[in-house]
C-alpha cells in the first residue's frame, strides 16, 4: 500500500481519481479549501490546504507520504496563485520533504505556446499551466508524470483512449483519472508528457506503448 497525497481532493477528476487509488490498494489524504466536500471512503483523509500557503507548510503537510498528485484548479478565477505558483509551491514542497514521486494533471496544448492563438480558451489559464509543467518538467527534480487531457466530459468511462489530444477531443472524466491512478503503477509513465483524448487502445496498452 502506498500513501498517496491528491491536492485539490475535491474537484470532478480527483474525486474519481481517489476512487481508483483506494481500488488499487493505496491509503489517500486527499486536500481541499474545502474538506468537506471531498469523496467519503475508507482509507481516504480529508485534509484542509489552502495553495496561497507557505512551502515550509505544505512540505509539513505532505511529509511521509510517498506520491503527490496534482488536481487542483482554479476555474479562471486566481489562475496565477493557484494553476500556477500553487503548483510550483507543491512541487518544491514535495522535492523539500523527500518525495519523489509527482503526477500533474494539466491540459492539452498547455507545453505548445504556437496553438495558443488558436484557442478561444487558452486566456490566462494556458500560460499559467505551461509555467507549472515547465517547471515540474525542467527545474524540480522530481519523478514526474504530466497528463494532458482534451475537454472533459462527465459520462461513463470507456477504458480507452487515444495519446492525442487533437483540438476538438473529447475525454470522458473516470478515464482520465484511471489514466492518472495508472501512472502510479506504471514506470513507463515517469518524465513523461502525455496527451490523452478518448480513444480505441486500452489505457493499459496505451500506457505500456510509451
């Protein structure tokens, strides 16, 4: 059993995400603004974290756990703070205490600044994303694992996907997180930049393709 940290515990993808990982036999804290909200399961803590906090905190808070995922986000309202410095600061906080597994969940295009002009979307949020990913990927030190969904959809999962992300994709959101649980166990995943869209190939296959 791994002990696993998710922050942003209780958001749409983290919820199904902790599903998965207490399947799959690990012990989650899962952290929110908001604890209450996080999904109620045996072998799940809900923690209080709030990303304007210090790294010297967030490192005290995370201490003895053996991976860290990210999943928070800020819907467009403190993209800097939180898509992006609160991620950083979760990175140096995991690299401070000893941790050296991380896996980001980000979006597609967030690594591929020529799109952005493309995207109606992109704002703030994309470079606030690509900040993040960059520095997960180039300056942290960390075992990473950066998964980059199309635009989610709340429907059932398929269990497969494509490792695309074409502009119009679509992904259901339990794949995505099975995807994400996955790359726990899969070290193929690791310093790895993965672009998912829904697909035809078993996530599984998928994964052991890269």
């Amino acid at each position: 059993m791994s002990k696993v940290f998710v922050f942003g515990g209780s958001g749409r993808v983290a919820t199904e995400l902790i599903k998965d990982l207490v399947a799959d036999g690990n012990s989650v804290t899962a952290a929110s603004r908001h604890p209450e909200k996080i999904i109620d399961l045996d072998n799940v803590t809900a923690d209080k974290l709030d990303l304007h906090s210090s790294v010297d905190d967030i490192a005290k808070q995370i201490k003895g756990v053996d991976a860290v995922y990210f999943t928070a986000g800020s819907r467009g309202q403190d993209v800097v703070q939180t898509d992006a410095m609160g991620a950083i600061k979760t990175m140096m906080a995991a690299k401070r205490a000893g941790i050296k597994r991380y896996v980001m969940l980000s979006s597609m295009f967030s690594l591929d600044v020529d799109s952005w002009n493309q995207l109606s979307w992109a704002g703030d949020y994309l470079p606030a994303k690509f900040f993040a990913d960059t520095y997960l990927k180039d300056s942290s030190g960390l075992d990473y694992t950066i998964i980059q969904p199309t635009g989610l959809k709340e429907e059932a999962g398929t269990n497969k996907i494509q490792l695309q992300a074409p502009s119009d994709g679509t992904i259901a959101i339990p794949d995505v997180a099975r995807v994400l649980a996955d790359s726990l166990k899969d070290a193929n995943t690791i310093n790895k930049v993965i672009p998912i869209s829904s697909g035809d190939t078993d996530i599984d296959d998928a994964l052991k393709s890269l």
